[in-house]
C-alpha cells in the first residue's frame, strides 16, 4: 500500500551575528524529526522517506556581495545522529545480505559533515540563478544486537563521501 507522507522533519532557529553591507554570517542550531515514513523490513521492495531516529545540527554559514548582481555563499554543517531500536533482516552472510531472520538492532546511523559554496546570480530583480557544489562525509553506521556477524555485516560499506552539484533557478513575482 502506497502512503503519502512526508520524510522527516527538519526544525530549527537560525541567528545572523553579523551583518554588512558586503558580508554577513550567521549560525543555525536545530533537530531533524523522524516523521518520515520508515521501510518495512518484510516487503523487498519497500522505500523509506525518513530515517527513524532523531538528529541534532549545527551550521555556520555566510554571504559575501561581490555585486549588485553577484553573491558567494558558504555553508558548514555537523549532524549527530542518534540511534533508535528498528526490526531489521539479519543476513547471514555478507556476499547474500537477503536473510528469513528478522531481529530487534540498535542502529546508530553515522555522522554527516557537509560543507556547500554557491553562487547567486541575478539576471534581473526577479529572475536568479544559483549553482551549488556540496561535498558531504557520513561516517560508518553501527548495529547492536545478539549476532556479531550480522551487525558487522549490516555496517560494511555505509561510511560515504559525497560530491554534487546542484543548478537553482528561482523568480520571484513579489
């Protein structure tokens, strides 16, 4: 059965401590809700649109105007993830990870550091362009549970670098 559900939900204040008329930066202090509809473990081909834990952040970021037309942003964040009891598949070999075991783990997902530089380019008042490079690092998930060998299984290939790019385009009719 398909739901319509968001993932999870993110909150959080945000406070500017400087501000120029050239620079400015501020600091971002927040949680991440697991609101987000989490994967069954009974059904192959299911999708999760959350996580299933609570997560806690913090990030620093800034604006530097080169222009009237031309903005350079930067942005660092650190998130802790915190781990929460699932009902996972306990696989019983690494090179077949499909298993009939279902088992209570205690999943500790990895902590991601990401960083992100953009650029804000104005074709007119109303119409911008916003490309982004985001690098992104999540250290290894860990499982706790009565079988070693699966929770090892389970952690084996989730610590990650990533590296995007992303093209915004926004028009503002205000």
């Amino acid at each position: 059965v398909y739901k319509r559900q968001p993932g999870d939900t993110e909150i959080g204040i945000m406070y500017n401590f400087l501000t120029t008329k050239k620079y400015g930066l501020k600091s971002t202090v927040g949680a991440v809700a697991p609101t987000g509809y989490v994967e069954d473990p009974d059904l192959l081909q299911d999708i999760s649109f959350g996580d299933g834990q609570w997560d806690a952040f913090l990030e620093l970021g800034g604006s530097y105007h080169l222009n009237t037309s031309l903005t350079v942003n930067f942005w660092s964040r650190y998130t802790h993830q915190f781990s929460s009891v699932k009902n996972l598949r306990a696989p019983y070999d690494e090179d077949f990870p499909l298993s009939d075991r279902k088992e209570k783990f205690r999943e500790k997902l990895g902590n991601k550091f990401s960083s992100g530089l953009s650029t804000d380019i104005a074709i007119t008042d109303w119409f911008m362009f916003q490309p982004s490079y985001i690098v992104q690092y999540t250290e290894e998930a860990q499982y706790f549970s009565n079988y070693s060998e699966a929770n090892r299984i389970l952690a084996q290939d989730t610590e990650s670098y990533s590296h995007s790019m992303k093209l915004l385009t926004s028009m503002d009719t205000i």
